[in-house]
C-alpha cells in the first residue's frame, strides 16, 4: 500500500467551477499534511498547509482534513484556466518523513 | 529573502560517470531534503539532513549519496551513473519539522 495515493486524473473543469482532488494516506499517525502545485517544467509550490481536522480556507483554495477516514481534500472555487497545473499531495508520517503522491493533472477549460 | 539555490539547471552525463548536484536552502532552514522526479513515478524521496547528519534516507541504491555542511548548504552524488538515473532532482528546505518544504528549481540530468 502507498503511503499517500491520489487520483491520477486527468481532471478537467469549466472556468468559474469548483474542481476538487482528493489524497487518502496510510499512515493514521500522520498530522501534518500539505498540497502543492506544480506548473509543467517547473518545480512544485506549496499552496496549502493543514494540521488539524475540518476545513481551512486561503482566498479560492479549501483545505479539508478528515484524519478518522485518513483523507485531505483540496478544493477550487472559481477555477481559472491559470489554476491547471499538477496538484501533488503530501504527508508527514509519524517518523517526520514526508511522502507525496503521484499527483492529479487538473485542467481548467476557458 | 532567496529561495532554495540548486546548481546546476541543466546536466548531461555520460553512463559510468559521476555526478555532484549542490543546494542552498533559505536562510535559516536547516532541514534539507532531496528528491528524484520522473514522469512516470513521480517524486521518490532520497534523503533528508538536519544539522549535518542524515535523517531518514529513501529506497535508492547506494550509488546515491549525500551530505550537508555546516552551513546547510548541501549536496548529493551519483556515481556510476545508469541511464534510469536521467530525472529532475529536486532540492527542498523547510524551517522545521511540521513545516512544508519549499524547493528549489531543480536539476535536471540526462544521461546519454
């Protein structure tokens, strides 16, 4: 079993809908979890940090954690075509190692 | 205040070679993490460094190796380069344990 597994995608959303990606991870003990961005040919950008259950909101993006079912989501509202990237996710296990997911292509169609 | 610095951008090695990558984390950050990226297996972990000395260290053969300095500054090596080996490797600090990592521009190396 992977540590942290996301939906692959490709994900493909309307400009101005809501686009959510979704990671479920291994390792209960985990408690620091993040998601990042990552444009084609360039390296990943941290975009949303969350550490305890429920949600946590920063301008258009929506973290959401829910540790007893081991799932982070990350939602879009108002998708614009400049969103379409690579959304990775990743964990802090209990041993203080990050792990990312494979990640999900995410296109946002003018 | 600088990014995370990784030299150099660009590499091609030739099979059976060596090769030394170098970062420079953010001012301050002390943990240094390195990762390979491929497109079909994405980012696979190497090694971490905190204060000079590896943390945790990821499924990759001895042929890859790292250090870090007293000044955080850190590098990792490849010897007997492989083919497999062509990825973008990336460079990551963060400022402490449950902080994300910030990473660098990464370098990509071809091996011919």
């Amino acid at each position: 079993q992977k540590e942290v597994e996301q939906n692959s995608g490709p994900l493909s959303v309307p400009e101005g809908a809501i686009a959510s990606l979704n990671c479920t991870y291994s390792d209960r003990g985990s408690q620091s979890f993040f998601w990042y961005r990552q444009y084609s040919g360039k390296s990943p950008e941290l975009i949303m940090s969350i550490y305890s259950n429920g949600d946590k909101e920063d301008g258009r993006f929506t973290a959401q954690l829910n540790k007893a079912s081991q799932y982070v989501s990350l939602l879009i509202r108002d998708s614009q075509p400049s969103d379409s990237a690579t959304y990775l996710c990743a964990v802090m296990n209990t041993g203080n190692q990050f792990y990312f997911g494979t990640g999900t292509s995410l296109t946002v169609i003018p | 205040k600088a990014g995370v610095t990784q030299t150099p951008r660009y590499l091609i090695k030739t099979r059976g070679q060596q090769v030394t990558l170098s970062c420079s984390p953010i001012s301050g950050h002390r943990s240094v993490s390195w990762y390979q990226q491929t497109p079909g297996q994405g980012l696979q972990f190497l090694f971490e460094y905190f204060s000079e000395t590896q943390r945790n260290k990821g499924n990759f053969p001895g042929r890859f190796s790292g250090r870090q300095f007293s000044n955080s500054r850190s590098e990792m090596n490849v010897s007997t380069l492989e083919l497999g080996d062509s990825a973008l490797y990336l460079c990551a600090s963060r400022q402490g344990v449950n902080y994300g990592y910030t990473f660098g521009s990464g370098t990509r190396l071809t091996v011919v």
